[in-house]
C-alpha cells in the first residue's frame, strides 16, 4: 500500500535561515514527485516537480533533491521569511502509480521572525 | 492561467440530506479530476479520480454509492454526498489536471467544508 512520510508534523526555524523538509516514500518508484504549499482553509498550490533522473530542481529561494536509491526527497527554502509560513505536502505520480496523485502527512512550516 | 474553481465553499445540511459540490476548471480542459477528503491537521486522502465521459474510480473503502461523482464534460465534475451523516462533516477538495501534458501539475480548488448536524 502506498506510504508517503514527510519529516516532523510541525517545524519551527528563525526568519533568514533554511528550512528543509523530507519526503520519504516506501513501495513505490515514482517517474516524478511534486511539492505544494497549502496554506489553511485554502486548496493546495503547485510549487515544484523533479523527474526521477533530475537529482535537484531550483526555483528562486526553493530547491529539491530527489535520491531514488534512499527513495527521499528534500525540500529546502532559503532566507526563509514569515510569509513562507504554510503546510508543504509532497505528492508522487507517474507510471507506477497510475494517473492518481498520493499525497505526503505534510509538514506544518512557521518562519519566526 | 490554470484556475480551478470549487462551489460552494462553504456548507451546513441537516442530516438525511444530499449535498453537491462543483469543480470547474475555467481556462483549460481536464479529462481527470480528483476529488479528496481532508480532516483537519491532516493530510489529502484521495477518495476517488473522476473520468470525463465514464465511470469514477474510487479508493478502496469509498462508498461509491454514497459519494457519487460524476463527470459531464471536460470542465465539470461534481462530487455528491448522498444521505450525509454528521461523520461524513469535512474539507473536500477538488483538483484537475490539464489533458495532454505530460507531467501536468494538479490545480487545486479552494475546497468545500462541509458540516452536517
């Protein structure tokens, strides 16, 4: 059955340092993974997506790692600031997981200032 | 570009009742939708992936028969909680993903909250 964790439920950083959540997958080789960004009461939105033979995707202060031989994903935002304050899901897709999206417990971001 | 809209937002019903809740995808054609459920603190459970012109497929220990999908047209799905109970109280969620791009992202609607009593 699918399983898709992500590190600790909640995780609290300083304004301006890095934040880094995990996505650990078991049971699965996904030809891609996806992260979004859910703020409360809101649906998820799309921030990034690495293929399975990318090792690292950026976009402006966010990047991801993808290892498929640890079967885990990194996602870093740097100069982390108040507004990044959200839950981060992690979502896998592709072939072996048919044409459905599974999503990760998420994790529960706060950037204090 | 890539809006999903979900209507209604928000709801209240009484128990026995039937409630519908729309997902339209404004500005671009969707053969797949998806809806989930999300109770609160938690993550996106998939109920059930909806299929323009045929039958949904729903997740194992979904009542198909008690959420019923239904997808018309390449813009529309609609998600219907037949004779809801008070368990049935939730955030459902709808997403679509734009027909014929591979590796298309999902677009997400801003849910619907549901409270039975």
């Amino acid at each position: 059955s699918q399983k898709i964790e992500q590190n600790s439920e909640a995780l609290n950083i300083q304004e301006g340092k890095t934040a880094t959540l995990t996505c650990n997958y078991t049971n699965y080789s996904p030809a891609y993974l996806q992260w979004y960004r859910q703020d409360p009461g809101r649906g998820p939105v799309f921030l990034l997506l690495i293929r399975e033979n990318e090792k690292e995707k950026r976009k402006e202060r966010l990047k991801v790692t993808f290892d498929t031989t640890l079967k885990q994903s990194l996602f870093h935002i740097t100069a982390s600031q108040p507004a990044d304050s959200a839950t981060y899901l992690c979502a896998l897709d592709g072939p072996n997981t048919g044409n459905q999206f599974y999503f990760g417990t998420g994790t529960s971001l706060t950037v204090i200032p | 570009g890539a809006v999903v809209s979900q209507h209604p937002s928000w709801v209240i019903c009484k128990s026995g009742t039937s409630v519908k809740i729309e997902c339209r995808s404004l500005d671009f054609q969707a053969t797949t939708m998806f809806w989930y459920r999300q109770f609160p603190k938690q993550s996106l459970m998939l109920m059930a992936t909806s299929n323009e012109g045929s039958k949904a497929t729903y997740e194992q220990g979904v009542e198909k028969d008690k959420f019923l999908i239904n997808h018309a047209s390449l813009t529309l799905s609609t998600l219907t909680v037949t004779s809801a109970h008070p368990e049935d109280s939730s955030f459902y969620i709808c997403s679509a993903r734009r027909t014929g791009v591979y590796n298309s992202p999902l677009h997400f609607g801003n849910g619907t909250r549901l409270t039975v009593t």
